[in-house]
C-alpha cells in the first residue's frame, strides 16, 4: 500500500495538460503500481475520484468509486471502482445540473458548479479494454470533474457565483441542503 502526496491549488502539474497512455504502458507494471496507490491514495484522504496529476503523474488517467451511502451524497447510488483511461466526453444532454463539488486538491472547501447533466464517456479500462458509459446526475459530474483534471482544469475555475465558493465549516452551517431544510419548516423529509 502507498499513499501519493496529492498536488494542491497552485502546484503546476495541476494546469498541465496532461498526455494520453499508450498501449505499451497500459499494459505496464509501472502503470499497475500508479493505478494502486491512486486507489489507496483516494481510500485514504476520502474522496470519490482522483485524477493521476494530482498525484503529480501528468497522464490520461483518473479512478471514481464512492459508495450509495457515501454521506455527502447519500441520495445518488453508489459506484463501483472504475479505472478511467483515454477518455473522450460526448455531452448527450446540455441541460444543466449544479452540484456542490469539493476537491482533494482544494482541501478543506466546497464549491457550487453546474456542468451538463448527461454525457457519453468512451475509455480504456485497467486492461486496455475499450469501454462506452453514459453517466447523469452525480456520476456525469463526478466524471467531468475528473476529466477536466486532465486538462489543467479545476472545479474553482467553474464556479459562476463566487457567493457559493466556501470552506465545508461555512457549507455546513449556511448552504448545505439541511441547513437550508431548517429554514424551511414543513418540508416534508
Ligand atoms: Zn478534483
């Protein structure tokens, strides 16, 4: 087991473009290893995705696994493990969704960004295996999160109101939909 140091907000991997896998690392055990220990790095700090710049390897390549009863997102289902290489996003629904994203690279806040609410995603799986996956709600935002990674892209540079950029404390205690669920008496649960 071995846990990556993750890139922050400001590290210049994080704004990289990062550069497709061939099909010789693919199938390498370096790539093997890096797949592992993104696994055990995002186990360990307790996100939903990772995208390989954040642990400073600038590749095509990015994991999402989170779980149906997963607190932050207890109303969406649970996703097993995917391994995410080469991907090519196809929009299927321009119809905006906004969810409040955080970020292992932002740690410690919370942001309100609204992306496309259905997309095609077309990838190499862990063995080189051509995969096509139509994700909406949280999944396709989770997705797309990840994959603008890829492209030196942060979910800070997606949020349109500034308003709704804050630390979690703030979230908890003025946006989240419970405190708002307090405000707002006889809303059924
Ligand atoms: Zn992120």
């Amino acid at each position: 087991m071995a846990i990556r140091k993750i890139a922050r907000l400001g590290h210049p991997v994080l704004r990289e473009t990062a550069r497709e896998l061939s099909r010789e690392e693919i199938s390498s055990p370096e790539l093997k290893r890096l797949v592992r220990d993104m696994i055990d790095t995002m186990h360990d700090y307790g996100g939903v995705g990772l995208a390989a710049p954040q642990v400073h390897e600038s590749v095509r390549l990015a994991i999402i696994e989170f779980s149906a009863d997963n607190e932050r997102y207890e109303n969406d289902d649970g996703q097993p493990l995917l391994v995410i290489i080469n991907a090519r996003v196809k929009v299927l629904d321009e119809t905006i969704s906004g969810f409040w994203e955080g970020c292992l690279s932002v740690p410690g806040m919370r942001g309100y960004v609204e992306r496309p609410s259905k997309i095609e995603v077309n990838y190499l799986d862990e063995r080189g295996k051509p995969k096509t996956l139509v994700a909406d709600g949280f999944l396709a935002t989770v997705f797309q999160h990840e994959l603008d990674h890829l492209d030196g892209v942060l979910y800070v540079d997606k949020i349109t109101d500034k308003s709704k950029f804050t630390f979690n404390e703030e979230f908890a205690r003025y946006h989240a939909p419970e405190a708002a669920d307090e405000q707002d008496e006889g809303e059924p649960e």
